[in-house]
C-alpha cells in the first residue's frame, strides 16, 4: 500500500475514513492474515504450538501481554514483530507531539489546530515502523522518561505560564499513542516506577506533576521479563502484574532438529568467496548437544539459563578458526576439524554463569567438559562404548569377545603418538591420522551410509571428522591420553602418558636433591 494522498482533515472527512484503536487494528490484521494462512511470525522457530498459539489469542482478545521467560528466548524478537499487525498508514495531525486521530483530537496542541483551520488541518501519514516505541528497563528510568514532566525551557522560550498544557515535555509512552510501547526487563523497572504505569494500564490517561491532565491514550502496551523468581535483580509490583492481561511462558528449543534451524539461521557461516568452508553434518548437532548438556548440567546456574546465542556464536567461532587456518595457509577449501571444537570455548565461557563462581579457569573447564559430553553423545549414537554390553553379542563369552577399538588402542600402546596442531594444512591433517591403524576401517560401514546422504565429494570430508571425532571420544573415555600445548594438540597411549608424566616428575626430583 502506497502512502494516501490526502492531506488535509477535509479531505480525510470526505474520504469516509473510519478510525479504529490500535487493538483493534492489530485484531482485524492477524484475523486476516489468518484467514489467508500467512506465516503470522517469520523467523521466530520452536513456539508453533506453545507460545504463538497464545500470543494470537492475546491479540484477539485485545490484551496487554507480557512474555516472561530466561534470555536468549527470542522475547524482544516477537515483541518487534508485533508492529507488522499494525495498519501500514494512519493520518495524524500534523506537528502533534503524540500523533493525534484528526478525527478525535486529545492534545491541546491538536485541538487549537482544529479549531483554528478546520478543514483545512493539515494531516501526515505515518507508517507503522514508526508507530513502535521500546525501553530497555533499568534502574535509572524516571517518571519523567516514560511519562513526561514540565519543561522551564519551552515555558520561558515561548512565554508560557507553568500551567499551560503547553509546556509539558511528552514522554516515551505518550509520543507512542497510536502505536505499540514494549518495555523490555521490566523486573529491573524500580518499584514507584513501576507505580507510575498503573494509569496508563487501566484507565489508560497520564498524569504529570500538578497537572490536572488526563489523556486517554490509545496505545498497546507490552512487556518483557525474567521470570521474578529467577533474578535477584527486582520483581513486578503485584498491582502492575494484576493489570497485564496476558502472562505467556516462553522457554528454549525442545528438540534438537528445530536448535540447528535456529543456529542455522542466525550464525554468520557464509564468510568470504575466497575460502570455502566445509560443515561435516555432525558439527551441527555437536554444537546443539553442547547448549542441551549445560541446561542439564549440575554446574551451571539454571536459573539464569543458557542463551540460544550460545549455539549461534559457537558455530561462528568455529568458522572462524578454520577461516584463519585457511588463509594461513592460503587454502581455497578447509573442512572442520576436531581440534576447532574447543576454538568455540570463548564463546561458551560468557554465557554460561557456573553455580558457584570462582577463577575464570574453572569457566574454562566447564566449557570443555560440555564440549567433551556432546561429543560422547555423538559418538554413542552410531558407536558403542568401549567395553560396554553393546560391543559384544550375548552369545559371545568374555574371552571370544573383540574389542571394535583394538586396533587403535594398540596401534597406541606400541608407541604411537598423534599430533596436530592449529594451523596445520588439510593434507597433513588427513596424512597424520591416516597413520592410525585401525581408525579408517572402524568408519567403513558408516560411510557406506553416508554415501546415500552426501555427495561423492564429501564422503571423505566427512570420513576425516569423523577420525577426528573418534580419537576425542576415546580420550574422553580416558582410553587415550591428551596433551593441549596452545596450538599443539597429541593423542597418545593413557597408560604410557600417565608413566611419562610420573617419570618427568621423579626427574624433577632428582635435580631438586
């Protein structure tokens, strides 16, 4: 719909223009696009059938909402998205502070327009992007930001008594009349401000100072929040929370294919034209598993939550690593390797809030202690434990059992050592565990599957992280020892690595005596 030319209150009196709140507005467009089936809420992936099924019914019902949940939950996401069901353009007279209904004036300012020109009011179209207002809530906010207060200044400029309507400087939510105000955090709001919007949610009017003002303001109003009981940081008053009319409960992604749409759809993957970077498709789920381990996990503060930002700057961070291996060595084609899985450790320690905090190391550990879990998780969908019931048939005994690990382990045991480091090219990372004996044979029957989902290409991206993957498993079962020197990283014998360091140690005493 292109901008209407009408611009004057005569001509939009002539139009037969009919005005309607702002709730009502929002009421006849979602019943529209409804009807005709439109995605109501683009980009927003999880809550089809919890939190928008809610969300709709709020709007019909012509409610005040607000959506409480932990962060990294899309709340502000769906609260912007709410201004597309407001209509594309309304008139308003022009010059109002508070975008004034020509056809039902409520400021003095639009009122002496009117009564003054007439017809011949001019009027300006806005458009809906304009008609969405949005506060972050924090201890600072005054009275005066949300709702307004006298202005001396324009009182001395313009000659005015300090009772005149006219020296009101408006605040946020009434230069939103006619729109949509969200208040984002609203726990953090301190409690007499929060006081402050109780007219505004029943008898939706403003008061300001020793004004005798009351603007019936028309306006949706909706807010944001942590749960109270999640955060130490404040509460809603019990008489602002009685006026909301919607609660809605958002919460994080509850299966694992709709977590990678969602990472998949926000992280930066596509970089530069120059390199081309290769995804195995595990590393998705992998980094998923991660995010799904720390909402379990016993060290890390549930209450506060685990951010679906997580996921999305993990996938970035490790992009980034195999990025900058291959302009290092000025490779036109890298895949993910095993070692950028811990790459991703920056962007987990600044979103997980441990229990009990202590030194920024043991953020560290924590982060790759989840990493070590998801992948477990990985490998034991496709792969059974070392020496667990799944690797042995029940008709065969202890002594006819064969051990699926043999080869590597002993490939290990005689003194093997595998090393990577950071930047090492492609074709010696493939060379280097190419040298294992028993890894590549353990993965056939897997790539023979695999050979159904990718193309012939890349089968043997996919072969090479999954080796990668199998050597972190087994040192996460502390079958291999591992050594993480910086950039260097080395697979070795547990046994031998554990004998190694009691023999530096026994050295070092030596030299000491």
């Amino acid at each position: 719909m292109s901008q209407p030319s009408i611009q004057t209150l005569g001509e939009l009196k002539a139009s037969g223009w009919i005005s309607r709140s702002v709730k009502d507005e929002m009421r006849q467009n979602i019943m529209a696009a409804l009807s005709k089936d439109e995605p109501l809420f683009p980009g927003v992936l999880g809550y089809e059938k919890s939190v928008l099924p809610q969300l709709v019914n709020a709007i019909l019902a012509r409610h005040d909402l607000i959506l409480l949940g932990l962060r990294g939950q899309a709340k502000t996401r769906i609260l912007r998205s709410l201004s597309r069901f407001l209509d594309e353009y309304i008139p308003v007279v022009e010059g109002s502070e508070i975008h004034d209904d020509p056809l039902n004036p409520i400021s003095q300012y639009a009122k002496d327009q009117i009564e003054e020109l007439g017809d011949n009011t001019p009027i300006q179209w806005l458009h809906r992007s304009m008609r969405y207002g949005e506060k972050l809530a924090t201890p600072d906010t005054t009275v005066s930001d949300l709702i307004g207060d006298i202005d001396p200044i324009k009182a001395a400029a313009q000659k005015l008594s300090l009772n005149d309507e006219k020296v009101i400087h408006y605040g946020l939510l009434p230069r939103s009349n006619r729109g949509l105000f969200v208040i984002n955090e609203l726990p953090d709001l301190q409690p007499r401000i929060q006081v402050a919007l109780l007219n505004i949610m029943q008898e939706r009017d403003i008061q300001i100072r020793g004004f005798t003002l009351r603007l019936p303001l028309d306006i949706v109003i909706a807010f944001s929040a942590n749960p109270e009981d999640y955060t130490n940081r404040g509460n809603i008053i019990t008489p602002l929370k009685d006026r909301i009319d919607a609660q809605i409960i958002t919460h994080y992604p509850k299966e694992l294919q709709i977590a990678k749409q969602i990472t998949a759809q926000e992280a930066w993957v596509s970089r530069s034209e120059e390199v081309s970077i290769y995804i195995p498709q595990f590393y998705r789920d992998l980094v998923e598993w991660v995010a799904f381990e720390a909402r379990e996990s016993e060290y890390i503060d549930q209450k506060s939550g685990v951010s679906a930002r997580m996921t999305i700057t993990a996938m970035e961070q490790l992009i980034s690593a195999a990025e900058q291996r291959a302009f290092r060595n000025e490779e036109k084609h890298v895949s993910l390797r095993i070692s950028d899985l811990y790459q991703m450790v920056p962007a987990l320690t600044g979103k997980l809030e441990l229990v009990y905090e202590g030194e920024q190391e043991g953020a560290i550990q924590v982060a790759k202690h989840l990493i070590g879990k998801a992948v477990l998780r990985i490998f034991t969908e496709h792969y059974p434990a070392p020496n667990s019931k799944r690797s042995r048939s029940n008709k065969e005994s202890v002594s006819a059992y064969k051990d699926p690990y043999g080869e590597i382990r002993n490939w290990f045991a005689e003194g093997g050592m595998a090393e990577f480091t950071d930047d090492m090219t492609e074709r010696q990372y493939r060379a280097n565990l190419s040298e294992i004996d028993g890894l590549s044979e353990l993965l056939e029957p897997m790539m023979k599957e695999y050979r159904s989902k990718v193309g012939k290409d890349e089968i043997e991206k996919e072969k090479f992280a999954w080796m990668g993957l199998v050597l972190e498993a087994l040192h996460q079962y502390s079958i291999l020892g591992k050594e993480d020197l910086d950039d260097h990283t080395t697979y070795s014998d547990m046994v031998g690595s554990v004998l190694g360091r009691l023999g530096s140690i026994d050295d070092e005493d030596d030299e000491i005596d």
